[in-house]
C-alpha cells in the first residue's frame, strides 16, 4: 500500500470529520428571526396570563385576532417550523437526498390479463386470487 494515499485518505477523513455535526440549536434559537419568534410567543403568553385580571387584555385574547396568534405562538409551531433548516442541514451532513419514485416505479406495468393491477388479475401470477383458483393443495389427493 501506498504511504501517499493512506496519508491522503486519512486527511480526507478529518476534512470530513473537521466539519461540524449541525446543532438543531443553531436552528432553533440562534438566528435573529427564531430570537423574534420566541420573544414574541414569550409576550403573547404573558400578555394571555394577565388577560386574567385585566378586562381590557381579555377581550383582545377572547378575539377571533387571538386565536391566530394563538396557533402562531403555540411553542411547537416554531419547533417544527424552525426545525424544517435543521432537517436539510442535517440530511446535507449526512449526505441524504429528497428523492421522489418515478411514476413509472409507483404503479406497475399492466398485468397478463391486460388489467393496470396485477394484484386484481386473476390471471396473473403475482395475484392471490390466481394462488386461490390454482391451488391444487396436496392434501386429501
């Protein structure tokens, strides 16, 4: 074995291992809008905790204007929406890919008794109903 190679496999080793796992914090928390995000669901919470002693904030929280913003503000919403950045970082570490079948692949070709699924022909042998009618069990014969 070549001492060259093994010296540059090693090093392509540590250029892939030197760059970093992806964090979901660095999604979850770090960019300006995920800090906005919070801090507004943070006010909306505390504003919707004093809406119990306050009149006036309870008739905002009681609007049809607050149930939005309630869904917005409801602390999984940022969770899976911020999360969706670390998802593909993640899959890009990794090296995975989005890869949609071919229609082709999803449905297949037309069965031997000219039906679109082989699992309906009973003249096909990839059908159940085929196995039903071609069985020939061997017990009691």
């Amino acid at each position: 074995m070549d001492p060259d190679s093994v010296a540059s496999d090693s090093s392509t080793e540590t250029v892939d291992s030197a760059r970093p796992r992806p964090r979901m914090s660095q999604w979850i928390w770090r960019p300006w809008y995920a800090k906005l995000w919070w801090a507004c669901a943070a006010l909306y919470w505390g504003g919707k905790l004093a809406s119990w002693f306050s009149p006036g904030l309870d008739t905002f929280y009681t609007s049809a204007a607050a149930g939005y913003l309630n869904v917005a503000f409801y602390p999984l919403v940022p969770l899976i929406v911020l999360g969706l950045g670390y998802i593909g970082d993640w899959m890009d570490y990794y090296r995975w890919e989005w890869v949609s079948t071919p229609r082709e692949e999803l449905f297949p070709k037309r069965s031997v008794g000219g039906y679109v699924d082989p699992m309906m022909d009973p003249l096909d042998p990839r059908s159940p109903t085929y196995w039903g009618r071609h069985d020939h069990g061997h017990a009691g014969h």
